[in-house]
C-alpha cells in the first residue's frame, strides 16, 4: 500500500482497519498520521457532546401549563411571557462553542488539509488573502494547503505550513476580534490567538515552537 493509498483510507476514518494498521507498523509518518486523525476525531466528540435534561420527556408532555387570568389585556401578556420562559427552558439555545472548540472541529472536518503535500501557489494564497482584507507582503514558506472555509461563522483563510517539527495550521480571521495573545491546549494540539489590527489569527500544531515562529512571520509579512 502507497502513502497516497493509505492517507486515503485513513481519510475516510478507517482508522481500526487491521490492513491500515499492518501497514503503519514500523513506519513512523503513517503512525504518526493515525494517531493525528484519531486525536481530532476523539476531541470533535467530545466538542459536541450535549447532554439533555434528565425530565426534558416528561416536561415536553405536560406543555405550558394554563392560568386563569382577571384582564384580557393582562392575561395575554402574562400568557406571551410565560409561553417563552417555557419555551426557552424546553428549548435553550445550544452553547457557542468558543474559539479553540470551533478551530478544532473545523480541522477534524477538513482533515485532508494536515496530510495535503502542495505546494500551493503563493498568487492563490495572497489573492485569498486580500479578500478578506489583508495584504501577504512576502509568501509565506511551506504552504502545502490553502482554503476560504467558515470558522465559528465567519469567513476565514485555513492555511497548513510544513515546518521544521510538524505541519502546523494557521488560520486568518478578519471577522474574530481580540484584545490579547491567549494559548490553548486541546488533546495534543498546542494554540495561540493573535488580536491582529483587523481581526485575529490563530496557530495550531503539534509542536508548540511552530506558535512562535509563525507568529513572528504572520507579524512581519502581513499588513493591512
């Protein structure tokens, strides 16, 4: 079985398979990208895990409750109130999920981008870029995957760079405003958060010296 083989079943979540497994025994990248695809998947679960309330059954049979009122006027506004509560705590909004939660679960959606080997052409990365606002001054190296994709919502540009110690993922996000550099760690994936003067970036990868490296590169090539 060939690399190009094997990232594709791994791809398509046949991670268990004992051919595929047979087929990384020994081979440090294959393993290296099972346990990879196995990490994000496990962390999307658990991202999207939701738990309903144990009577929501039983609260959902008996409906909002009725009462009697004394003024029509009164009533009805009384009853429009009491019809939302209900319905707000039947039906609560499901939680946004914070910035790192969301990152997360879009990489584990577009895996292909950790194992895709480029390169892209640097035109495509810096028109991409200049639609959402910003300016490439020098191409960034190493680019082996480009994409305009939604993060949380908003439009953003997922860009994965090979490095030195792994492939590391960047992504540009014009519409995400912060006030300070934060840091995460989510399974084995290190995080960092740049406020940018438009919007932020975000840096994610296995090795957490890729964080500075690429956000002195996104600090020195990228402008407004």
């Amino acid at each position: 079985m060939n690399d190009l083989e094997f990232r594709r079943r791994v791809l398509s979540g046949e991670t268990a398979d004992q051919q595929l497994l047979d087929a990384a025994a020994g081979n440090p990248q294959r393993l290296r990208w099972l346990d990879q695809a196995r990490q994000l998947d496990h962390s999307l679960q658990q991202a999207t895990r939701i738990t309903p309330p144990g009577d929501l059954a039983q609260r959902l049979k008996q409906g909002p409750r009725r009462r009697p009122f004394v003024k029509a006027i009164a009533g009805s506004a009384i009853a429009a109130a009491l019809i939302l509560a209900v319905t707000l705590q039947l039906y609560p909004r499901p939680a946004t999920p914070d910035l790192p939660q969301a990152l997360l679960a879009h990489l584990n959606h577009e895996l292909v981008s950790l194992y895709a080997d480029g390169p892209v052409q640097q035109q495509w990365v810096a028109n991409a870029a200049s639609r959402l606002g910003y300016k490439i001054d020098q191409p960034i190296p190493g680019i082996s995957y480009a994409g305009a994709c939604d993060v949380a919502g908003n439009k953003s540009l997922h860009l994965t760079v090979k490095t030195a110690n792994s492939r590391a993922s960047l992504f540009l996000m014009p519409a995400l405003e912060k006030t300070a550099v934060s840091e995460f760690r989510l399974q084995k994936l290190h995080g960092r958060i740049i406020p940018l003067q438009q919007g932020s970036a975000a840096i994610l990868s296995p090795s957490r010296e890729d964080l500075d490296q690429l956000q002195q590169q996104i600090e020195q090539q990228i402008s407004f």
